[in-house]
C-alpha cells in the first residue's frame, strides 16, 4: 500500500501494546470521577424535564404544542432532523473512513459510533411523538391487520423514513457492539473486579482472538461497512425527501437530498469534534486524539462547508431563475430579508461563513477555536432545520394561512430531555465502554507512531 | 490422537511471522495463531479464507426478491389503491426494495458471523495464555501421533530460535 507522511503520527509516544491496554482501560477500571456524577445529575435533571413533556404530550395531545393549522411541524421534526444529522457522524466516519482504508479513523470511530446510536434514538422520539397517539405507533409497520386489510403506503417519504431510520439503527448498533467485542474480552482478561470479569466476559461472548475468528471478524466489519454507507446516502437523502415531494414553497427542490445529507455529515463532523476536544482534555489522551486528528477533521469541515454555502446559494438562484413567485417571496422577503431574517442570517454565518476560518493554519491548531466552531456548527445547523421548517410552513402561498409560530414549554421540554438522554448515553459509554477501540489501535500502533 | 497442544508464545509480530514460515517450511502444520489485533499475514499464511461475503451478497439477493415479492403482493395483489391514476406496480417500491436490501444483508450476516463463530453470551473462553488479548501472540500446533520424538524436539527448537518467550503444553 502506498504510505505518505501527510498525515502525521497517529498515536504518540511510542507506545507499547500493553500501555495502549491500560491507557484505554484507565477510565474503566479507575475511580468514578467527581465530574461525572455532576454531569449524570445535570443529565438525569434534563432527562427528567423531558419525561414531564413527554408525559404531557401523551395525556393531554399535540395541543400544548406551539402547532396550528399551517404550521403543523415545528420543533419536533426540526429537532429530529437535527438529531438525525448528529446521527450521520458515526457511519461517515468510521464506515466511510472503513472503507476507504483511513487509518486515521481508529482513535474516533468508537465514540463516534456511540454518537450515532445514542443519537438516533434521541431522533426516534420526535416523530413518535408527533403521531400524536403513541399507542398506535406500530400502525405505521405493515403487518397483516383487519382493517381491509390495509397495507401502509409504500411510496410514502414518512414510511420511507420508518424503514431507513429502523435499519440504520439496527446496523449502527451492531457494528458498534461488534467492534467492541475484542476489548470486551481484554477487559475482562486484565480486570481484577469479579463483577467486571463477569460482566465484560458475557458481552465479550468468548472471544480469544484466532486468526480464524480475526478474519471473519474483519470481514463483517467490512460487508457492514459496505452495506451501510449507501444507507447513510439514503437516510438522509429520505429525510430530505419528507420535505422536498411536497409541493411547499422553498421545500420543493431537487437540490434537497444532497444538500441534507452534505449538511448531516457537517453536524456530525462538528459533534465528533467538541466530544473529542472534551474526552481529550479530560482523559488526558492527546497522543491518541492528537493535533493531526484535529487538524484533518477541521481540513473536511471546512471542504464541507463551501458546498454548504453552495447548496445555500443554489437555492437562493434557483429561486430567482423559475421566476415562480412563491418561491421567490420566500427566499427573498421571508429569509434574506423579512421576519426570519435573523435565522436565516445566523444559519449561514455558523455554517458557509465561519467554519472558512479553518483555511488558516494558526486557527485549525488552536483547540479552543476549534471548539468553538465546532459548537457555532451546531447552533448552525440546528438553525438550518428552523428555516427550512419555519419560513415555508408560516407564510405559504395564500395569504389567509399565513401563521406564526412559537414553541411552547412543552417542546422545549421534550427537546432538553434528548439532549439528557444523549448526554446520559455519552456518559455511561464512556465511564463502561473502551472508548477507542484497542484492538484497531495496536494494529496501526507501529507504521503510524 | 490426544487433545495436548505446543504453544509458542511470542511478544512480537515479527519473530511471529518468522517463526510462522520456518515451522510451516518444515512441514509442520500450524493448527492456529493467536493475536491482540487482526494480522493480514497470518491469513495468508495460514491460508484461510470466508465466505461470508458470498453470504452476504445472497442474503441481499434474497432480501431484494422477498421485499419485491411482498410489495408487490400488499400493493397489486392484495390490496391495489388506485391513487391519480398512477401504477400499483411503482418505481417508487425502489427506496423500500434499496433500504431492505441492506437491512436483510446486514441482518444475516451479523447472525451468520454469531453462529459459525459460536459467539454467544455467557460462552465460556478457553482461554491459552491470559495476554493473548494484550500483548502477545501464540502459535498452537497440535500434538498428534504423527508427529515423532524428534519432531516435537525439533518444533520446541524453531520456536525458541524465533524468539519465544515460552513454550507451553496444554
């Protein structure tokens, strides 16, 4: 195989396989740090907070939601497609990084795979939710019933979304759980714990690391990674479609699949980011995240956001070019200009005109600057989905409809108790979890360090 | 034939291999090698080979003609919605029948990886040497009647030469 120097030492200090084991272990084996139980309570609170919406939603219904006639998706779906996009950050990085041989992968695809899960399960509350009578969720899965009987509708977006967003859960979460079997099994060798040997020894499922089992290991890694990229193209690109097949001014537009899915894989990108700054920083693993991880992920984000600003600024032509009014009010006066103006100016600051500063050498190796792009990112793009959602849905083509919308308490609630949700899975995986896998690192351990 | 087995245990992927080659120039057959990470060279080496990305491309082959079979079923057989005029036979099936396709190849492969791997919770590991899962590697020849006084002597011998740092019985 070709080998260039452009990436730099992947992992510092020239490490021994062992102290790659107990680096990685420390934080399994040490201590409960005080900052962790800090972190659960704030967690458990926002999680609490979530219940209480929740629960209000369920007994009293989608009313005590900010919602009205022509408004009829708010919150709810922006945070879904919201979370979806954090959801993108695990397959694009390790499945695409997989499968192009990125070696560079290994210290982030764990965590970054633990993202997507947590995140996509966050995601799969909205439209629960949404469907206002939860108890009848299992209508929307096409199974034998007496009403006619009568099949869901096949060529729906809506019902696209429960396949795609179902199976990429399924196929995150085992390539997740698979890759982490290996270091299930070291733990459980080198943990003095009774408890932690027998805990880690059932999920290790008694691996002993044969050449036999190592290759049909590798090669699933490999046929999961090669099925589910296309999917990652495909989830996003069905989310988009939600929007894009209806007929809504500023919704209704070819550009939309690659668009939202360019636009899933920044967020994801961004959030890997601010989570590997922080267990960096805490965990003292910087001769595994090293400035050379930082600095190559800074490198796409930046790629990333110039087609961000393009598929903006094709919008915006497209807009003008069809010379279709509707369109035309929307972008112009109810976007660039009109009552949604600070959004939409926010939503291209954060995403196409701030994350350019990772061009300059001196911002991408400065780690709080990186940290704070790749939270503006977020804000970015969590903004991108309130545009999108709100200026088409409140002001459409009659006049009559148009509408104003704001959240309520209730929707806030639910939004917070995702993000404790998150933070709760993030905290429990990396507290029980080897939170790089071990294994991928000593097989690159000594051609990169 | 008795279940006892050699185990060269090494601390290095080089004297691994060297030693892997030299035992098999010999004549001697290698019965298996252990590893902390997957090692390309002992695959080859030792000449194994999966077919589970043929199993793979069935499955998806599968899902792809069950999931055609179904939609076709529920919506041109079963029960055929007309809705403006259009087709019940669709091209929009093609977003279900894509999705599935990785849904049921992924599915069954993860379950075909368990069951041939009989990787199941609660498996008790038989486990060689206790930093097989850290730092070491083992090479593990099986001690059948074929092999001679000499033989055996001569297998302890490659071993050590190659940088064992212990020879096990087991």
């Amino acid at each position: 195989m070709y080998k260039t120097k452009i990436r730099g030492v992947l992992i510092k200090g020239n490490k021994s396989y062992r102290q790659i084991t107990d680096d990685i272990i420390r934080p399994i084996e040490g201590k409960t740090p005080r900052w962790w139980y800090i972190a659960m309570t704030i967690s458990t609170l926002a999680l609490a907070m979530g219940i209480w919406a929740i629960y209000i939603t369920i007994s009293q219904g989608i009313g005590r939601w900010g919602l009205n006639n022509s408004v009829a998706w708010g919150w709810g779906i922006i945070n879904f497609v919201w979370w979806i996009g954090i959801g993108h950050a695990g397959t694009a990085f390790s499945i695409f990084l997989l499968i192009l041989r990125q070696k560079w992968r290994t210290s982030i695809n764990r965590a970054a795979e633990a993202m997507t899960v947590f995140a996509v399960i966050c995601a799969g509350v909205f439209p629960l939710l949404h469907m206002g009578r939860v108890w009848l969720a299992f209508f929307i899965f096409p199974y034998p019933n007496t009403r006619g009987p009568l099949w869901v509708n096949f060529n729906s977006p809506l019902f696209w979304d429960v396949v795609a967003i179902s199976t990429y859960l399924m196929a995150s979460a085992t390539f997740w759980y698979i890759g982490m079997i290996p270091d299930f099994a070291t733990i459980r060798d080198k943990t003095k714990s009774r408890i932690k040997k027998a805990l880690y020894g059932f999920f290790s499922l008694g691996w002993i690391g044969n050449a036999r089992s190592w290759l049909r290991f590798e090669t699933t890694a490999l046929i999961l990674g090669g099925l589910t990229a296309p999917l990652v193209i495909a989830v996003h690109s069905i989310v988009s479609m939600d929007f894009a097949t209806s007929v809504m001014a500023g919704w209704h537009t070819t550009v939309f699949p690659p668009y939202f899915v360019i636009g899933a894989i920044f967020s994801g990108f961004a959030m890997v980011l601010t989570l590997m700054i922080i267990v960096r920083r805490i965990y003292k693993f910087q001769d595994y995240v090293t400035d050379s991880h930082l600095n190559a992920i800074a490198k796409i984000l930046v790629f990333i956001s110039l087609i961000m600003g393009t598929a903006y600024s094709t919008e915006i032509f497209i807009a003008w070019y069809s010379g279709s009014e509707g369109e035309i009010y929307t972008f112009f006066h109810n976007r660039i200009t009109g009552s949604h103006t600070k959004a939409f100016w926010t939503m291209v600051s954060c995403n196409a005109i701030i994350p350019q500063l990772f061009w300059f050498k001196k911002i991408r190796s400065s780690i709080a600057m990186v940290f704070i792009i790749s939270i503006i990112i977020n804000i970015g793009m969590w903004f991108e989905r309130y545009v999108i959602i709100v200026t088409s849905l409140t002001k459409d083509y009659m006049p009559s409809n148009w509408a104003t919308y704001k959240p309520t308490i209730v929707e806030v609630g639910t939004y917070l108790g995702t993000i404790g949700i998150f933070c709760l899975g993030v905290l429990l995986f990396l507290r029980y979890i080897p939170m790089m896998a071990m294994s991928e690192l000593k097989a690159i351990n000594k051609e990169t360090s | 034939m008795t279940n006892k087995m050699i185990i060269g245990v090494y601390d290095d992927e080089g004297m691994l291999m060297s030693s892997i080659r030299q035992i098999q120039e010999k004549g001697f057959t290698i019965n298996d090698v252990y590893s902390p990470y997957p090692i390309h060279e002992v695959f080859e080496a030792l000449k194994i080979k999966t077919r589970l990305p043929l199993a793979a491309f069935l499955y998806s082959t599968f899902g792809m003609l069950a999931t055609f079979a179904f939609l076709y079923w529920t919506s041109v057989v079963n029960y055929p919605l007309v809705f403006g005029g259009k087709p019940q036979n669709t091209l929009s099936f093609v977003v279900i029948l894509f999705v599935m396709i990785i849904n049921i190849g992924c599915l069954f492969t993860i379950i075909t990886f368990f069951v041939r791997e009989k990787k199941y919770p609660g498996v008790k590991p038989e486990i060689l040497h206790p930093g097989v899962t850290d730092d070491k590697y083992l090479i593990v020849i099986q001690k059948d009647e074929k092999l001679s006084k000499n033989d055996l002597e001569s297998i302890n011998t490659l071993l050590k030469n190659n940088g064992a740092i212990e020879i096990t019985e087991k």
